[in-house]
C-alpha cells in the first residue's frame, strides 16, 4: 500500500471572532484528501487557530475529545455565540437606510 506524503495546507487562521461553522468547513476543503482520517484532522486542526482560539484549543481536555466530531461539536460550542450574532443574508437584505441617516 502506498501512502502518499502528507503536506501541510495553509490555513486561514481562526481567531475566534466568526462563524465556527464556517471555519471548520474551510479546513475540511483544504485537508479535504484527508477528511477520513479522524487523528489527523484533529492533529492539525491547531495549525488553523491563533489568538484566544489557539488558547482554548490547547487548554481542551483531552478526555473530552475521542474523535474528529467530538472536536467538531466542542469547537462550535464554544464559539456559537458568533454565529448568533452574525446577520444571515436575509437580515441583510431586510436592511434599508432611513431618511436623513447614512448607511454606517
């Protein structure tokens, strides 16, 4: 069996300010050869966080993490407070300028 060389993806860099949704997606795209195999999305999902992202990652307790989904679910958990917050595009589009206001 030949198992190919694995090289590192660069990564845009959560920092635990958007959509957690959003960045596991992205680091499903760019590990996507790999997305089968569950130690090794969870060996490098550190290299896709910085700032406090990377502090929490580094503090998780290893008990609570037994698989790339377990991962998944504690990530989005702790960071769902930015999903909530950010507008979809229905709220979005539903926005319109009053009167003497500006857009700002």
């Amino acid at each position: 069996m030949v198992i190919p060389k694995f090289k590192v993806p660069e990564f845009d860099k959560y920092k635990g300010t958007t959509c957690p949704e959003n960045h596991l997606k992205i680091y499903c795209r760019k590990m996507g050869a790999y997305v089968k195999d569950g130690k090794l999305l969870i060996h490098f999902f550190q290299e896709s966080l910085t700032r406090a992202a990377v502090t929490w990652y580094t503090n998780l307790e290893p008990s609570r993490v037994h698989s790339w989904k377990d991962l998944m679910v504690a990530f989005v958990r702790q960071y769902q407070y930015n999903s909530d917050m950010a507008p979809d595009r229905m709220q979005l589009q539903s926005i319109c300028k009053r009167g003497h206001r500006s857009f700002k």
